[in-house]
C-alpha cells in the first residue's frame, strides 16, 4: 500500500467541493493547468477508438480537442465535482458528448468498454491509486490505452518549506513519487514517461494563494489544519517565504509535472 492509501491524506468530499466552488473562476488563472493539458494531448495515440474518456474533465478545456481529434468517438467527461461537470455542459456542446459526476476510483462504467483514457492533473486528488488503476484497467478494452498528466512530491515545495518554519501541521497538498504511481499501475504496461519541472513566479505570496484558491487547489489534505490562520503565523509564512525570493525579484512557485502514456495487456 502506498503512503497516500495507508495515511488517507484525501479527503474526496473536500475535493469534490473545493473543485465546484472554483468552476466559475477555475479558467482565468488556470495558465499551467492550460499548459500541461496541451503537452499531453501533444500524446494522443494515432488510433480510431469507439470511446474516449476524459477522466477528472473540469471544466472541458480539453474536450473540443479531443473530439477533433477523434470526430467519430463517444466522449465521456467524467469529474467527481458537479460544480465542474454542469460549468463544462454550458460551454461545450458537442456531438457524441456525454458529462458523468463519478469517482474514478468506482467508475459508474461497464468492463472493457472505454478505448482510450485521457486525465490531464486530475489522478492526484484520488485517496488510493492502486484502486484508481484497478479501475482503469477493468473498464479499459484489452489494448486500451491511458495518458496521465499528473504532480509529483516537489510541487510547491517552497510553500512547503515556508509552512515548516511556522508550525508542524500539514498545510499543502502532498503527492506521489513516481516510483509509488508506476507500482500502482503495475496491472498496466508503461509505454512513455517523462518528468518535468515548471517554476511560477509571483511579486507576492498572496498572490499565489488566491490563485491555488481560485483553481480549487488549496489543502484538501484529511490531515490538514482546520483552524484559522492568525495574523501572526501568516506574518511568519510570508517571512519565510521571502527567503526564496530570486535575484529576478519574483517569487517562485515550483510544480513537478509527471507525464505518463500505460496500455492495458492484451491478455
């Protein structure tokens, strides 16, 4: 079992909340989100699938691409925040176009009936990964194929740094090596990987804040601290989060970006 099963460091209703309360401003500070799903559907397999799922779908930016790409494939955009799914629904009308609410680790999907999978920063909010590749491996058709783009432990690794000068307590969102995300895909065959780093700058610690705000992405961890953040531990943050401040003048923000292609074995 990995750390993110044993510890249970996600709390799905907190996701599904946080994620629906951010639908309306979820896109205009989305750039690296933008960015990243770009890059991986830079990926797209040259194939004819019968059906494409967009897993953890947001608010659909993906979705005109990939029904261009693949014009003639039933579309599933399945996200576990309703907020996002009814957001997506008013922007995308599509042909062939289905919108879910579900959990990818209990995907409301019959077995081998999705060719293709595609989940650009989404996988990291699920409590237990092992189930989530259980899962794609049981509605994947043999030969089917899944593109992940997904954050690994650097991920704001100075806000980290900035809150450890302060308390103990568990204040941003912790992810996977990849190392524990390819053990817990291993009923899966890997067929490309590749890491990247991607540096933020800001002019101000709020900045950032209100940005991770506005996607949705500030703590959901189950173990986080609930209490109100008092003037005086915010004066220390910033302080310390000063201290990374580079000779540019801004301050970074680090995101470890994973991008992973998996088939389903034949057999």
């Amino acid at each position: 079992m990995t750390a993110m099963v044993k510890d249970k460091l996600r709390d799905k209703r907190l996701v599904a909340n946080s994620f629906s309360r951010a639908a309306p401003t979820y896109d205009s500070v989305a750039g690296l989100q933008r960015d990243t799903a770009d890059c991986l559907l830079s990926w797209l397999p040259d194939i004819e699938p019968k059906v494409v799922m967009d897993l953890g779908s947001g608010t659909g930016y993906a979705s005109p691409q990939l029904r261009a790409r693949y014009p003639q494939a039933l579309l599933l955009s399945l996200d576990l925040a309703e907020g996002m799914l009814a957001y997506a629904r008013d922007r995308h009308a599509l042909a062939q176009h289905k919108h879910v609410c579900g959990d990818a680790e209990q995907l409301p999907l019959a077995d081998n009936s999705v060719d293709l999978v595609f989940s650009s920063l989404a996988v990291q909010w699920c409590e237990c990964p092992e189930l989530l590749f259980a899962e794609l491996a049981r509605v994947l058709k043999p030969g089917g194929q899944v593109l992940v783009a997904t954050l690994g432990p650097a991920t704001l690794v100075e806000l980290k740094r900035a809150w450890a000068a302060v308390d103990d307590d568990c204040h941003v969102n912790e992810f996977l090596p990849l190392a524990q995300v390819n053990e817990a895909a291993v009923v899966l065959e890997p067929v490309k990987q590749e890491a990247q780093l991607r540096v933020l700058e800001y002019g101000k610690l709020g900045q950032l804040t209100h940005e991770l705000k506005a996607l949705g992405a500030h703590n959901v961890n189950a173990r986080s601290h609930q209490g109100l953040s008092t003037r005086e531990r915010l004066r220390k943050l910033t302080q310390a989060y000063e201290r990374t401040r580079l000779t540019s003048g801004a301050l970074p923000a680090s995101y470890e970006l994973y991008f992973c292609h998996w088939r389903k074995p034949q057999s």
